[in-house]
C-alpha cells in the first residue's frame, strides 16, 4: 500500500498537469454528456408540441423516454470512469493522453464497464434489499433500528463496492476483458487483501471528498488522482506478477 502510494505521489509531483488534464476531460464530457442527454428530452417536447400532442410526465411513453435517458447516461457515465483510469494510468507511465482518445475510450469500454457496474448493484440489491424491506415493514419505529440499519447497508455498500472496483480498473486502466478482469480481482483479493482493503479504504474517503464543496477541488485535482492511480500501480503490479509466475 505504501508503496503503491509513494510511486503514486513521486509520479505526481514530478508531473501534475496530466493528472489534472485526466480530471478535467472526464467533468467536461461528462457535461457534454448530460447535456446530450437533456437535448432528448427537448426533441421529443418538440415533437409533441408540433403534432399539438399533450406530454404527461406519467404517461408511459414519456416514462420510458427519461428511462432511457437514464439508461444512456449511466452507460456513457461508465465509459467515462474507464476512461479516467486509463488517463491515470497514462500519466502514471508518462503517456500522453488527448480528446479524441478520452471520448473514444469512453464509448469503446462503457459497455463493459456497464455491465460490472449491472453486476454489482444486483449483488448489492441481494444483501442489502432484504434488511431494507425488514426494516420497512417490520422494524420502522423501534429504537436504534434505523441506525443499525443505516451501519449495515454501509458497511456492505462499502466491501460490495471494494470487491468489484478492481474488475473495473482492470477492464477501464489494464483493457482486460471481463472473464479476465474477474480472475484477476479474485487473485488480488485472495493474495493481497488487507493492503487493497487499507487502499481502498483511503480511495473511498477521498472519493466522498469529491462531493465537498470548497475541498472536492483539492481532491479531485490532487487526492483523488493519487490514490487512483495508487490502486492502479497495485493492480498493475499484482497482474504482471501473476503473468510471471505463470510462465
């Protein structure tokens, strides 16, 4: 972990402006995506308008136009984190990274990260949707009930979350397909898993930091690139180590 850390931080600090430039492409296409995405609902409000058709928020045709704009948006969202880790990683091995390579990566990968993405919330839904239901119907009202609740569906947010951020750096950062990203976080978790879990750890407080006014430009621009790329060493690490041992 220290290590991953300090090499890093050396790469930082040696040369921050593609770090900052990784950051600074994914909030801009992000925006660009968002806006994509608005742009669908005013063609279709357009088209009603000209056809004198009334548009009801509940009505199924208009429910299944956000639907599908949320669906977009997640989809390219998850393009874009594989395309910010392979920024980080980039800059990490002084590779320069553009634009067009930023957007074409994004779309290339989305699909893939999607799905992992698919796959963690439905295991997080089989943990954490029971206790969720039980607390609704069963135990709303009773002392420390929602607390424990609250402490529970944290707690397994937060290792549902650590298990599968490696398949996802491992496709997004090191373009391994998925049945390969999967192998690899097991061996990494089987191997390695206090350091990872101390990393991520670290990766998790500066990803809250994120959503901090005032503090999330110092995360975003400096922390946050770090301990990325700090769990990409790691992973990159781990991988070319079990390459060697297999040969």
């Amino acid at each position: 972990m220290i290590d991953s850390l300090k090499r890093a931080f050396n790469a930082f600090s040696k040369n921050p402006f593609p770090f900052a430039w990784g950051s600074l492409l994914y909030i801009f296409l992000c925006l660009v995506f968002i806006f994509a995405v608005c742009a669908i609902a005013i063609a279709y409000f357009v088209a009603m308008s000209i056809f004198n058709q009334p548009v009801n928020p509940q009505s199924i045709p208009t429910m299944l136009l956000f639907g599908m704009m949320i669906l977009i948006f997640m989809v390219l969202a998850n393009g874009l984190n594989a395309a910010l880790s392979r920024a980080y990683r980039a800059a990490f091995w002084k590779e320069k990274t553009n634009m067009t390579s930023f957007f074409a990566y994004a779309l290339d990968h989305a699909p893939g990260m999607f799905a992992v993405m698919l796959a963690r919330d439905l295991v997080w839904l089989v943990l954490c949707g029971p206790a969720l239901a039980l607390y609704v119907f069963a135990l709303k009202g009773i002392d420390f009930m929602d607390l424990l609740t609250l402490a529970y569906v944290l707690f397994v947010t937060f290792l549902v979350h650590m298990v599968f951020t490696p398949v996802s750096v491992y496709n997004g950062a090191l373009e391994m397909d998925l049945l390969g990203s999967f192998k690899r976080a097991f061996n990494l978790l089987k191997r390695k898993h206090i350091y990872f879990v101390a990393l991520y750890s670290v990766f998790a407080i500066t990803w809250v930091l994120n959503f901090i006014p005032f503090l999330q430009l110092f995360s975003i621009f400096f922390l946050y690139p770090v301990t990325y790329t700090a769990m990409i060493a790691m992973l990159e690490g781990g991988s070319k180590t079990e390459r060697e041992e297999s040969e």
